[in-house]
C-alpha cells in the first residue's frame, strides 16, 4: 500500500457478513483491491484455506438493502501458513 492509503479489514462474523453503508461511487473509487486473510484463532494447527471465489460484492443503498452486485471473482488461492494473505481482485 502506497503513502496516505488507508487499509480496511473486513471479517466474517459468526451472525452475519460484515457490510458497508455509504455513497457508491466514493466507494467504488476507494476500493481498489480485495485480499484474503488466514487468521489464525488460538494455536495454529497449521491449516490451509483454498478460495475459489467471491460470488458478489455490494454497497447498500440510502435504505441500507443491497444494491446490485458489482464485483465478483473467480479462480483458486491456497491460504497457508508461509503465505496468510493473497489479493484476489484488483480494480480496472
């Protein structure tokens, strides 16, 4: 990540996924990848994670419901302990 870029974690909680709220195209202009994070909760036990794909991604509307999708990838990263992070889809 270059100078004054900021970085945003997301996580998948137990109840549901995490969201955003806010204006679609300053979001569409801020994000500009997503990754994939192996997160190790207790001791690791040295597990591998497989992502294949991100099937959508959304902002919610002023009404806080889903807009329709505009971001979705496809293809196969191996998450591990000697590589816990990959970026899975760049902007265009």
């Amino acid at each position: 990540m270059g100078r004054g870029a900021r970085e945003t974690r997301l996580a998948r909680g137990l109840a549901r996924d995490t969201d955003f709220a806010g204006k679609e195209d300053l979001w569409r202009r801020w994000m500009r990848e997503v990754s994939a994070h192996r997160i190790v909760v207790g001791t690791d036990n040295g597990a591998s994670i497989r992502v294949t794909g991100l099937e959508r991604g959304f902002l919610l509307g002023p009404d806080y419901a889903p807009q329709p999708s505009f971001l979705s990838w496809t293809g196969d990263v191996l998450l591990d302990p000697s590589t816990p992070t990959a970026v899975i889809w760049h902007r265009n």
